[in-house]
C-alpha cells in the first residue's frame, strides 16, 4: 500500500520527502499521491504537465489497433471513483497524447490533492475516461512536474473534435504550489535509485535530507533554457516559453582520453569519436533511456563492440544481454557525468536487451532514468537553473 502523508504542509517547516516505488524492473519511477481520501500511485514525470488518474468504467484502446480491449490490458493500478470534492470544468476535455503512442481522454476539474506533505485544494487535474495506454500494473496516471504551456486542457466538448481545440492552459501542481506559497523554496529534487527495493526519493521545497540521499558536493549548475533557442534563458523565472526542463549538454568526453578537456594522444584527426558539443537536452524521469544525436549514438554504442547492433526495422540499438557495458561520460555545466554501465543494458518483457542510448533521430535529446539514477537533480524553478550532484 501506498504510504500516504495527509498532514497539511506548514510554510517554514521541513521539505516534504517522498518515498519512491519503482516498477517494470527499475524502468518505471512512481510516487504516492492522494485525490481528496483517494490514494494512488503516479509516474513521476519531468517531461509532460498533467496529473490525471484513470476513472472506474473507463475504455481501454490498443495502442497498435485502435480497438477497445479489456481493462486489464491498459494495466492501471486503482481506479478513481468518485469524490465530493470534485469539481468538472465545463465545456472542457482532457486530450493528452505521450511520445509513445499513449493517448488519454477525459475530462478536467478541480480536485483537492495532495502530494507529500502538501495539500494542494483546488488542483486542476485530468480524469481519464479514454486510455491507449502501456500501464505498469501499480500506477493509475501520471504526475507531471514540467511548465503550463505542456498542459492538455482544451476548449469544447470532448466529442466535439471537429473544432480547432484551443488550449486551455493552466497550473500543473508543483507551479500551483509555488504561486501559492505552500513550499518554502521554488525547487523539487529527484533522485532515482537503481536499487530495486528502494525507488529513491522525490522531495517538494528543497534539498532531501542528506542522511537519506549520498551525494557529492560539487553541483553542476545550469540555467534552464527555452527548447528550440539553445543558450537562451528564460526571459523571467517563469517565462511562458518554457515547455520541458531543458539544459545545454556541453559535450562527450572522449573514453580514450586520459583528460576530458586535454586532446589526449589519441585523438588524432582518424579519432571516431564525434566532436558534439552545446546540444540541447530535456531532463524527462518519464523516459527509460537517453536519446543523443545519431553520431554520439553511435559512437557509445560501438563501445559495445560486436555486442550492439543496430535495427532499422524498429529504430532500435538491441545489446546482447551478456555484454561488457562501456563506461561513458556526459559534461554537464563544466562537470563529467559518468552514466553506470550497469544502467547501459535494458532487458525488455521479451527477453531481448536494448543499449541505455538510443537515436534521438531528428528530435531533441533526451536524458532520461539511465542518466537521472547517477545524480541528484535539482530542478530549481525560483532560479531558472538546473543542478546536478553525483550520487554513490
Ligand atoms: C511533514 O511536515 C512536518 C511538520 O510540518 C514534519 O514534522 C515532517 O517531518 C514532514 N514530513 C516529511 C516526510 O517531510
Ligand atoms: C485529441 O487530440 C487530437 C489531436 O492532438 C485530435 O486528433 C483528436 O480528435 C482529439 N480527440 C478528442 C476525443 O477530442
Ligand atoms: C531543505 O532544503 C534545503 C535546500 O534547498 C536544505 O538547505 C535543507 O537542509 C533541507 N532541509 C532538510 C530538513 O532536509
Ligand atoms: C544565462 O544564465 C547564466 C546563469 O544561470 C548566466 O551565466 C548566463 O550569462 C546567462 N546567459 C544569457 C544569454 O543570458
Ligand atoms: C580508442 O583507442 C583505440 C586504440 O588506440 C582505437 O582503436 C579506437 O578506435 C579508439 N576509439 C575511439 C572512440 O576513438
Ligand atoms: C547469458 O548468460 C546466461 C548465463 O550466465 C545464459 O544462461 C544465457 O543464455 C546468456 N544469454 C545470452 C544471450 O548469451
């Protein structure tokens, strides 16, 4: 059962430390969360901005043929009944579609929620009528920590989609906790673990304790830009282009090289290894893998040696699930990274294994758990910047 705190959050008081739960082998990082006396547990997402749970008589689609199909083969956790708390937005609908085919429909209102220590009264939340959905078996939605544009509110009814749906923008939780004052500091940190047993810990207000989370003393610090407008920061703390949290990646060191930043030996013009520097890379903890550029993909990947192949039916970089895992590095803010080659090989439901970094193709990078399970990450919204420190 999902360990729930309803005491209310008392500005000035500690910062509210969240337990959490990993499911689907470590891939999957979810918290608990309450919807009025309801509790849930909800994917921890950098990456979108909508919380939403899934209501009871809801329809499962296949993602793959569009045809309604059992309950169970969305694979939600606990389903929302009801609540005398609720309140629908009218002539409004929930519309939400994730990288991977997942699409939720239902509606929105507000809902009294509360996260950690804090309670939020009147959070605008999606309930979820409609589902194509790859569940974990234990989540029943999602908790989006990204910016308001990201949100999914639309104009009109939900049957009505002949319209050009207008969005409806609104506050997603953690900004609504901010412009209400409910936390002390603009920040939460996540820190994943890969530790099976223990999922880690998300904490609202500041830094975790540092008796529950060991990390280094030297952080990393970058400014959170505008995706699309690299080193570009935000015009204001909140300027409304911000979408995702998006960081510069400074480069990727060399493995050969005895020091990142002196061109070692060999080095020479006939080094494979891709000069790939200042991209722009959004931190998602709703994401498994990191997504890089096709030729620092490529570069990490032929670590492997034979090992790692490349499949273009599916876009996919498969690992024999024996392989010896490189060891590889990303600077961040001026400081190495170094990604655990024990988070480079990914088995999936099938057997097969899939490489930590994958093509990001012609979309934006992206560091997801693989990165997010070597640091603590600050996301620091009153300031406008990113902070990472190594975990152990
Ligand atoms: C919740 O807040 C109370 C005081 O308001 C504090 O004593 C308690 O430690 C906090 N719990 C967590 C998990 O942060
Ligand atoms: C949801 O949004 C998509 C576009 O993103 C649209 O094609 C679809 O018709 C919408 N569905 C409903 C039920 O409004
Ligand atoms: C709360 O976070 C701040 C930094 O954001 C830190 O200085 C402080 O020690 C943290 N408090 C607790 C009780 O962990
Ligand atoms: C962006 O912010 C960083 C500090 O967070 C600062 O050093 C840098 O000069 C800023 N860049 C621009 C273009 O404003
Ligand atoms: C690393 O060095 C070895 C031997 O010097 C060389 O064969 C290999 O191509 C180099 N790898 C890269 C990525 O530069
Ligand atoms: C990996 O090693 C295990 C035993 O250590 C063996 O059973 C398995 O067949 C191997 N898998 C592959 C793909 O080589």
């Amino acid at each position: 059962m999902a360990l729930i705190f309803t005491v209310l959050f008392i500005p000035g008081s500690q910062n509210s430390t969240i337990p959490i739960t990993s499911a689907v082998e470590g891939q999957v990082f979810l918290a608990p969360i309450a919807f009025a006396d309801e509790p849930f547990l909800v994917v921890i997402d950098t990456g979108s901005s909508d919380t939403w749970v899934v209501r009871q008589r809801f329809a499962c689609i296949s993602i793959t043929t569009g045809l309604r199909e059992g309950q169970d083969q969305c694979a939600f956790g606990p389903q929302y009944v009801a609540s005398s708390s609720f309140t629908e937005i009218p002539d409004q609908n929930f519309n939400v579609s994730y990288g991977d085919g997942e699409v939720l429909i239902g509606i929105v209102g507000y809902e009294e929620v509360c996260l950690g220590n804090v309670t939020v009264p009147s959070q605008e939340v999606g309930l979820v009528d409609i589902a194509a959905w790859n569940g974990d078996g234990k989540s029943s939605g999602i908790l989006g920590l990204a910016y308001p544009s990201l949100t999914s509110a639309y104009a009109g009814d939900e049957q009505d989609s002949e319209q050009d749906s207008v969005e409806e923008e609104y506050e997603p939780i953690f900004i609504r906790m901010i412009t209400h004052g409910l936390i002390e500091q603009q920040i939460f940190t996540l820190a994943i673990s890969r530790d099976e047993s223990s999922g880690g810990i998300l904490t609202l207000g500041g830094l975790p304790d540092p008796r529950d989370v060991v990390y280094g003393d030297d952080f990393a610090t970058v400014p959170i830009e505008v995706l699309g407008s690299p080193q570009m920061n935000g015009s204001s703390r909140f300027d409304p282009d911000y979408t995702f949290y998006t960081i510069s990646i400074d480069g990727f060191p060399n493995p050969n090289a005895s020091s990142s930043f002196a061109p070692s030996p060999q080095e020479s013009p006939h080094s494979r290894w891709p000069n790939v520097t200042n991209i722009q890379a959004v931190i998602d903890s709703g994401t498994t893998l990191i997504y890089l550029p096709y030729p620092v993909t490529k570069a990490i990947n032929s670590l492997f040696g034979s090992q790692a192949n490349y499949d273009p039916t599916v876009d996919t970089w498969f690992v024999d699930c024996n392989a010896t895992a490189p060891s590889w590095s990303l600077t961040i803010g001026g400081q190495n990274f170094n990604i655990n080659p024990l988070d480079m090989i990914i088995q999936g439901l099938d057997g097969s294994c899939v490489s930590g970094v994958q093509d990001a193709f012609n979309g934006f990078s992206i560091l997801g758990d693989v990165f997010l399970k070597t640091v603590l990450a600050v996301f620091d919204l009153g300031n406008a910047e990113m902070r990472f420190a190594t975990r152990q």
